[in-house]
C-alpha cells in the first residue's frame, strides 16, 4: 500500500523519517459468471472450465465464491433492492429512513 503523506519530524539534531497510511481499504464483491447446471465457471467464450463445452447464455448465471464455496445469485436475491431503490428515487428524497433532528444553537 502507498503512502498518502510522507514527511519527517525532527528533535534537534534527530530526525526521524514518517509516512502516514490510509486506515480504510476499498472492497467490491466481484460476481463470477458460471453454468446453472453444475457452478463451472464461464469464460469469455462460455467455456465450462469443468467440462470444457461451451455453454448456452440460458444456462449462465451470476455467483461469488466464499472461501471455496460457489454461491449462486437469481433475479428474487436483486429483486428487493431495485425496488427500495425505484422507492427512492420516485419519492425525490435521498436518504428516506433517515431521522433528521434540528440543531441547538
């Protein structure tokens, strides 16, 4: 990891060199493709890595895999989210569950 800031702090005849670091790390879930039949991962020609066959767009879906496990996704799993997100977006207001309280001066 790169540091953000380097610099030094000196005591005299002392210097001692510093480098500060970012505390937080970015994380995505990255979705694999991979055959319904049989969890195989796809590649880019729909290649079952399994078998070797390529594989019919119907029987591709999305996945993540967790510490070994191939964990498949269907549309139900999204199917919550678009609709709290069309909620909010219809609704004009950015953060609906939020709790607003005014500020004492």
């Amino acid at each position: 990891m790169r540091s953000i800031w380097k610099g030094a702090i000196s005591f005299g005849m002392v210097n001692i060199p510093v480098k500060l670091y970012p505390a937080t790390q970015q994380s995505q879930l990255k979705l694999q493709t991979v055959d319904k039949r049989d969890s195989g991962k796809i590649r880019y020609k729909r290649i079952n890595e399994n078998t070797g066959k390529e594989v019919p767009s119907e029987d591709i879906t999305k996945a993540f895999i967790l510490r070994g496990n191939v964990m498949r996704s269907t549309d139900s799993d999204f199917r919550f989210q678009q609709l709290e997100e069309e909620k909010r977006r219809s609704s004009g207001k950015r953060y609906p569950n939020r709790k607003w309280s005014k500020r004492s001066q």
